[in-house]
C-alpha cells in the first residue's frame, strides 16, 4: 500500500468490520474506541460481536501487525490520515437520529487535529451532517488559533449483516460524497483494491451520498412490507405467496431479492433508518407516505404472528407451553435489535403461555432485553431441548440448522403438533405428514 494510516473511531459492527477489512488489504490501521473495555477486550484476541468470518480474519491482522487498537483520541488523530468516523447514531424517540456520538468525536478531532486530514463519515448520518461535522472541526481549531486545510467525505456503508465481510469487498457500489477533488483522489486509492473486482464509484455532493444510503434501506424496507401484505392476502385467498416472488422476481424491474415473506424486518439499520427519514422529511413539511406506511405494516406484521399462533391455540395460553426457535432478527447474526422475538415472545407471555426459546448466537442479548420477562423464558442448549413437551413451535429466524429440523423427533417430544414456520423453510406436506398442524406466512 502507499502507507496511508487509516484511523477508525469506534469499534462496534460497522467500525471493527471495516477496521479489519482494511487492515487485510495491507494499510495500517488504528482503530479507537472510546470503551476502555471493549478496546481490552479486543487487544487480548477477542471479538465481542459474531459475523461470520471476522474472527478468523481479525486472528490473521492482529498476528501481521497491521492492525491497532488504542482508547485515545489524540494518538489515532495525530497518527491517522484518513479518519473513518464509525459511531453509533441511535434513534430519538421522535425517530430522528442522535448524532451527539458524531459531533464528539468530530471535537476531539479538531481538538487534536496537528496536519491535512481527510474525515469520514462512514455512520448512517442524516442529510446535512458532513457539512455539521466540517462546522464543529473549524470552530475547535479556531480555538486553537489554528487554520489547518482538511476534507470531510460521506462514505455511507452498506453492509448485510451475516455478510459484511462478502459486502465490504464485493460491494455494488462505492459512495464518496465530497466537494474537494484531492480528497476524492484520496478515497479512490484508499479503495483501490476494488478494482480487482471492478466497483464502481459513485461521486457526489456529501447530501446526496448522504441520502443515497437512506434511500436505499428505505426503499428495500417497503420491498419486504410489500410481500408481507401479499403474504397476508395470500393466506385468505389460498394462494402462495411463495409462487407469487419468484414470478415477480423474474420480472428484471423488479428483482427477487427482499421478495421473501416473513414476521417483519428487523436489526440495527432498516427500522432506524426508515424513521429517520420520515422524520428528516417531517421537518421539512415533506410527507412520506410510502415509508410511513412500510413502517406500520413491518410492525403490524409482527403482531400478526401472534394472531396467527392464538387462532390455532386459543387467546388464552395460560398452560400452553411456546419453543421459539430464533432470537436474532436474521441468521448469521447475534444482534437481536428490533427482532421479531422481541414483539412475539411478550405478547405470548401476556397472553400466559411459557417460553422455551433457543438461538444459535443471539440468546446472550436476548436474556437482558427481555430481562423483564425471565421468569416465563427458559433458554436452551438447542433446538429440540427447546421443543421438549412444548405445545408449538415458532421458527422467527432463518437459520440453516432449522431448516433441517428431525420432524419425527420432534413430533415424539412434542405435547401437540403445532408448527409455526413463520420462515416458510419447510413444504407444507412435508411438514404435515409427520401429524403437525402446519402454517406459515402466505400460504
């Protein structure tokens, strides 16, 4: 490489993914995070989320030295050309996106700012927010009595979780949003290892990168509120919905991807950055009807999935007894953040049923955010301790070892047969020949 240091401020999903990625392309990295915890965690070896592949790679990175992990501002400021600002932006509860973590690290920046920099904002910010960024960076080297010449650039990350690794070298595009022509040059080097794999760049004005990346969740949100309501018109028409997205997904203006009927989207991107448009858009005077209505269908889908399990088993569940086989809102991913579960396990215990549940990697979160409810939920080593003397099985998330469930054993270890496959993994004969009562979602 050309011996450009690459800062990356904050080390959670988006932040460790792309400070390893990097790192494995041969740049030298330093990555910071202001968790003096999770910055020892990751110093000692350890990984402190799942993706698929990360803890291999991040073993191969950390063992070459191209990679660093450090809790101070000043040393990855001062050492770093090219700073990768990589915080969270949580939701308010107006829906509109909190940049207090942003804003703090573009002071500490400025505060520690000693040569040209490039900064980027590779979080999902609302629109406006680079230009903010550049204001609050100017005014603390102001304080300083400093006029030091640097760039801010909206690089907006579009990584799948479960395949961020896959997406971050195989991207279907790059966006660099900037007004300064040597800092384009700059991102263009810094990603010219995708040129192996002939990306494409996309370069604009940091508003339009900006609402490039909300456009785009925004947009593959209503993809799937939209199969979910053919889902639920399938079911009372005695179609199948299934049928219904292939032959719409052979049709090339529309594409079959996010054509798959479930209980609703869920995780760190889709619901925040669909509220945080529509509330960009409120402030503006701007209605945004389409994702507004996306937004109350995703949530009336997951209340649906208890409809769908009460219908069979009565309103009253007090003795009934639910495995719930998925925690995390999709496979190949720990995060349980506004997962199916989350709605559909306290409904059920609302309404008296007990919970046994079981998730390959998301039952450690899942224990504190329905720490509320641990009395009804017991969590279990697997899939079929979960099932034992269980009335019915829920699957919520699409993970390949429930996709080949022993259906014989489970209608051995069953009370009742009832299979909720809310994943639509399994063909209804199959399912229905070993005795169980079968529903999915549009079929």
């Amino acid at each position: 490489m050309d011996g450009t240091t690459i800062g990356v401020i904050g080390t959670g999903y988006v932040g460790l993914v792309s400070s390893v990625s990097f790192a494995n392309f041969g740049y030298k990295v330093i990555a910071m995070d202001s968790d003096l915890e999770k910055v020892n965690l990751l110093k000692s070896g350890e990984v402190p989320i799942y993706e698929p592949g990360l803890k291999e790679m991040f073993d191969r990175v950390t063992e070459s030295g191209t990679i660093e992990f450090t809790g101070e501002m000043k040393y990855v400021v001062e050492n770093s050309k090219v700073l990768f600002i990589c915080v969270g932006t949580p939701p308010e509860d107006d829906g509109s996106a909190d940049l207090k973590y942003v804003f703090e690290v573009a002071e500490g920046i400025g505060k520690h700012m000693n040569a040209y920099k490039v900064i980027v904002d590779k979080s999902t910010v609302p629109v406006g927010t680079s230009r903010k960024v550049y204001s609050v960076i100017s005014d603390e080297l102001q304080k300083r009595g400093l006029d030091l010449h640097f760039d801010v650039v909206s690089n907006p990350e579009f990584l799948r979780e479960g395949k961020a690794l896959y997406d971050f070298t195989h991207p279907d595009r790059v966006v660099i949003g900037s007004d300064s022509e040597e800092a384009i040059e700059i991102m263009k080097k810094i990603y010219r290892p995708l040129k192996v794999n002939e990306v494409p760049f996309v370069i604009t004005n940091p508003e339009t990168a900006e609402i490039i990346k909300y456009s785009s969740n925004a947009f593959l949100a209503t993809k799937i509120s939209f199969i979910n309501e053919i889902a639920n018109l399938c079911e009372e028409l005695g179609a199948d919905v299934n049928q219904i997205a292939k032959a719409m997904g052979m049709d090339g203006r529309i594409s079959p991807k996010f054509l798959h009927p479930g209980p609703g989207y869920g995780g760190s991107c889709f619901p925040k950055d669909t509220r945080a448009i529509v509330n960009t858009a409120k402030k503006l005077g701007i209605e945004m009807k389409v994702i507004n209505a996306a937004i109350e269908a995703n949530e009336y889908q997951k209340h649906r999935m208890v409809i769908k399990i009460k219908r069979r088993l009565g309103d009253n569940l007090a003795g009934k007894t639910i495995a719930i086989l998925g925690l995390s809102f999709k496979a190949e991913t720990d995060d349980t953040r506004e997962s199916a579960a989350l709605v559909v396990i306290p409904e059920l215990i609302d309404s008296g049923a007990t919970i046994r549940a079981y998730d390959p990697k998301g039952t450690d979160e899942m224990r504190w955010r329905l720490k509320d409810f641990s009395p009804q939920i017991a969590y279990l080593e697997n899939e079929y301790d979960a099932c034992k003397n269980a009335d019915a099985v829920v699957i919520l998330t699409e993970w390949a070892q429930f996709r080949r469930l022993d259906l014989r054993r489970l209608s051995e270890d069953m009370r009742e047969k009832n299979f909720f496959d809310f994943r639509n993994l399994y063909s209804r004969e199959e399912v229905e020949d070993m005795g169980f009562y079968y529903e999915g979602v549009g079929r």
